[in-house]
C-alpha cells in the first residue's frame, strides 16, 4: 500500500522545507520508492532536492488545451485525437511520465502554474487519475500542498495517511494552522491522521504563551523545529537542502516526528 504524507501551511511558513526533510528521511531509512509531487506554484521543491525541472503538469494541460482549441478551429472533434494519434488520456499520461524529474532515491513531479481561462474539467479529471496512477507504483507519495487545503482533492483522490500542517511561531499561524485543521473535514479525500508542526523556534523551545495556546487546537502537536543558522546559509547560496548533513537540528527535528508516526 502506498504511504501518501501530504504537508499544509500559510505561505512562508516553511513546508517545503519540512517536505524536503521528510523526503530525506525517507530516502535515508526506507527502501522503497518514493514520488515527490509539489502542488505549490510557489514552491521550489525540484531546487530543496537538487532535481531540474523541464515541464510541470501546468505546462502540460495548457499545451493540450492549445492543442484542442487548434483542432476545433480547424474543423476537428473536441474529442478527436491528439497529435500522434493518441487520445487525450493517453496524450496525458505519456507527457505525465516524460515531465517526472528522476533522482537517485526519489522522483519529482510539479503541478506547475494555475488555471488560466477556458474549461478545465474534463482534463484535471483525466490529469488526477494519471497522477494516481503513477502514485501506485511508489511504496511514499509525499505532497507539497499550497497554502490552503482546498486544492488537494483536486490533485488526488488517494486517501492521506499523515497531514503535516506546518506553522511559524505566532498565534496568528496558529490561527491559520486551525483553519487549515478544520478544512481537512471538508475534503473529498480522507485524511487518516493530522498533526502540527512549529518550524523556527527560537532556542528550539516553545514560549509558554504559545504552548498554552496550541493545547486549545484541534490538532495534536509533534514537534518543534528549532531555527537554524546552517539552514539560512543554504537558503543564500542555492544549495540543495536535501544536502544538509544528518547533524543538522533541522533534520534531526524532523527525522524525530516521522519515526514516530511511520
């Protein structure tokens, strides 16, 4: 069975260096195969793991949907062939597997840009059964969301075994940490179990405010990272921070969460 582990957060909290952490751990201490998938148009994964990216699935759907429009204008089927003769599904799924980045212990694949104008429907439909599966044959699926939860049941419909929802050290991410908390029951996915992250504590340490604060959430805490000094020197320098070594607070923090709930 694959194992999907899906992280959540307001923008700059840190989730796609949570995620990159979580890859690393798994890369480090599971055998099995491992599929990346950023959700975020924002996010940089393919650069926290070191992996180049030549298209995303954004790129992808706008290519076929141009494609379609072409074909209609010229007097062709709406759900004619695609170039080559194959149909659209078939059209998704080869441009699907061509756009995944590989890496030595984990591919990547990135959902891209949004939704520009026209009629998306049919082709996310087809672009999430593609997606899911390819999933299957990945013993870890790990998801790098945007910053609400509202898109996730659109880019699977795989069940979530492990919701990371990731905040900064203030009650206002907190709040929004709830809120997120709370949209998880909303969604057409179920969501097994969610937990809270607090990422750069100062000293690695919560105030009391805050821990007072976080016990009155709907969501169980797992831990604190600590800020750190090395982690902001690979942030200047572009480095991979796939790369930082096991010492690191940082990851050590988040190999510490998920060897207790994996």
């Amino acid at each position: 069975m694959t194992i999907t582990i899906a992280l959540a957060g307001k923008g700059g909290v840190g989730k796609t260096t949570v995620a990159g952490m979580v890859i690393k751990y798994l890369a480090q201490n599971q055998p099995e195969s491992i599929l990346a998938i950023d959700a975020d148009p924002s996010s940089n994964l393919n650069m926290v793991l070191g992996l180049d990216l030549e298209w995303t699935v954004g790129d992808i759907r706008e290519d076929m949907l141009q494609q379609v429009k072409s074909s209609l204008a010229n007097g062709g089927a709406a759900m004619g062939v695609m170039p080559g003769g194959m149909n659209k599904r078939e059209y998704l799924d080869y441009h699907v597997q061509s756009a995944l980045a590989e890496g030595s212990r984990f591919d990547l694949i990135a959902m891209g840009r949004g939704e520009g104008q026209g009629c998306y429907c049919a082709v996310n439909h087809n672009l999430r059964e593609v997606i899911d599966g390819m999933s299957k044959h990945y013993a870890y699926v790990v998801i790098d969301n945007e910053a609400g939860m509202e898109h996730l049941s659109r880019r699977t419909t795989r069940d979530v075994q492990h919701l990371l929802i990731v905040s900064d050290p203030t009650q206002r991410g907190l709040v929004a940490a709830q809120r997120i908390a709370e949209m998880r029951k909303e969604l057409d996915i179920r969501i097994e179990n969610a937990y809270l992250i607090i990422n750069r504590v100062l000293g690695g340490e919560l105030p009391p405010e805050l821990l007072s604060f976080v016990e009155k959430l709907d969501i169980p805490l797992i831990g604190a990272i600590p800020a750190d000094a090395e982690l902001a020197v690979f942030e200047f320098s572009g480095k991979p921070l796939i790369e930082l070594g096991d010492a690191s607070p940082v990851y050590r923090s988040v190999a510490g969460m998920l060897a207790k709930i994996l």
